[in-house]
C-alpha cells in the first residue's frame, strides 16, 4: 500500500497520507513523498490549489512516527527537524498556489504542525489538535512552536505546548486555529468546494496574496513594503487586464496566470 496517495479533483491535487493502521503518522518515507507531492503542486501547471488529508475516519496525521525516534540522537534529531521543515513545512507555507488542510481526525505533533503550515484548516467535527511532544520528553520539531503561537496566540499556545493537552474541533473553531468545522462526511466536499472557488480566481493574485500574508511573520521583510510591490506588478499581468476589462464589460473574468 502506497504511503501517501496522490489523485486530482477538476485542478486541485488531494494529497493523502495513508496509514490508517498508524494513525497516518509520518514516517521518513511519508516525508520524502510529501516533499516530493509539494515540489510537483510548485511545478505542475495544471495543479491550481492541493488539499492534505489523512486515509480512513479516525486521523488526519496522529504525528512523526514515534517508532522512528529510538535510533536518534541529538544530530540526527536536527537533521530531521530541519530537512522536514526545509523539504516539506516550509515549502507548503511559501506553496505558491493554496494549500489546504481537511482535517479528519488526530492531527497531533507532526500533524498538527502539518495542519498549521497549510494556508488555512478545515476540520471534521472528530477532529482533535495538540501538540503532545512533551510527553515524549521533546518539544515539536517541525515548526509547532512558531505557528501555533502565530495562529492561536503565545498564552493558548504556551499552555498547549507545555500541557500536551488536546483541544476538540470546537475549540479549535474558537481559537481560530481552523475555518470551518463541518460533518466528517462533508468534509472533502466543503474543503473542495473552497478550493474551486480559489480556482477561478488570477493565480498570480492568489499568488500575491500568500505571499504578502506570510511576510507579515518575517521579521527580515517589511510585509507593507512586500503588498505595495505585489500590487504593482500585478497591473503588469494579462490577468489584471482581463479582470478590469471582464468588469466593466459585465462578464466572467478568464483568468490566464499571465
Ligand atoms: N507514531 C507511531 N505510531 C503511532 C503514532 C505515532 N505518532 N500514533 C499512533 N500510532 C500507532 C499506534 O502505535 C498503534 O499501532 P499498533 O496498532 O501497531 O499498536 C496505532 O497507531 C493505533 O494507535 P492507538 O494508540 O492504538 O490508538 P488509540 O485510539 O488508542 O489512541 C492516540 C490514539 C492518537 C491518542 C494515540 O495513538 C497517541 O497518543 N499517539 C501518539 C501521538 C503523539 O504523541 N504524537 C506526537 C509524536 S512526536
């Protein structure tokens, strides 16, 4: 059984971490694939948005794959923090195109961090959130500590962190630490259809968009300077052409990526 599985619904790539019998915990194959899924959503011109799930009912992604961790030491701990951040984390949150996580289940340490570095979270009403690496005598290692600060706030995130403690898909809600929290059953077709929306929208704008939003969190950009420059040269694009012109002549927009 494939590990991660790829397929297309219309121009979205639904990406799907699949060990069910795990809980879908990331192993260091899941890694290379996921890096490898997210590598062809940069490069891939048909793919317009992905959306990252976990197979079966039970968990989107339960966590690093813990049976993994005995044979680690303090170097090999790095290297693996940093290779998933760089190969995988990282690339998801800069992704050009959006990247959504349909979370269905325990999305736990590594899952839960996975979840964060999608563009926004839709959950299934199943769904739980934590970061429980403090049990293992660790702290997350695939960014956990930035974006749950980032996305909940330091005092939520700092009792999360230290506690361990799981939050369900309501309080997730409350927190603002996903968008939607819907039926599991309905959870790929709202994901989906958020997904599609983004499809007619100018990519390069959509492009702009990520772009500007994640600067707000780089301390080494001015996030103001980075909008103005995007908002620029987006008036450069057919796109932006097409959009004006589709307005005023009272029309859909057919929007190019040029
Ligand atoms: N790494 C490796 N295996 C994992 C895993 C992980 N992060 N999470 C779950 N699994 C495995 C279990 O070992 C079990 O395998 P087995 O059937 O071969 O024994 C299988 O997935 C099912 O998990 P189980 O613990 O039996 O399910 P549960 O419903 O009793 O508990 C959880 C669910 C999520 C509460 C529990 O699995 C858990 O705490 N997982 C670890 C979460 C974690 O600490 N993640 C952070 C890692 S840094």
């Amino acid at each position: 059984m494939e590990s991660l599985s790829l397929s297309f619904h219309d121009h979205t790539l639904i990406i799907t971490v699949n060990r069910p019998d795990k809980l879908n915990a990331l192993n260091k194959t899941v890694i290379e694939k996921l890096g490898a899924a997210v590598n062809d959503v940069y490069n891939n011109a048909e793919i317009k948005s992905a959306v990252i799930t976990g197979s079966g009912t039970k968990a989107f992604v339960a966590g690093a794959d813990i049976s993994e961790f005995a044979a680690l030491d303090a170097k090999g701990g790095k290297a693996m923090a940093e290779k998933g951040q760089m190969q995988v984390f990282n690339k998801i949150e800069h992704c050009p195109k959006p990247v959504i996580a349909a979370v269905n289940g325990f999305a736990l340490g590594g899952g839960c961090e996975l979840a964060m570095a999608c563009h926004f979270r839709i959950a299934s009403d199943n769904a739980k959130f934590g970061q429980p690496e403090v049990n293992l005598g660790l702290i997350p290692g695939y960014g956990g500590t930035q974006r749950l600060t980032q996305l909940i706030g330091k005092g939520r995130a700092m009792e999360l962190l230290m506690t361990g403690n799981m939050i369900d898909a309501a309080a997730a809600l409350q927190y603002g630490l996903v968008n939607y929290v819907v039926p599991q059953e309905e959870l790929m077709n709202k994901t989906l259809s958020v997904a599609g929306l983004i499809n007619t929208k100018a990519p390069l704008a959509i492009a702009g968009c990520i772009k500007a939003a994640n600067a707000v969190f780089d301390e080494s950009t001015n996030g103001y300077e980075t909008e103005i420059n995007i908002f620029g040269e987006l008036f450069d694009t057919a796109d932006a052409k097409e959009g004006a012109a589709a307005f005023l002549e009272k029309r859909p927009p057919v929007f190019k990526g040029l």
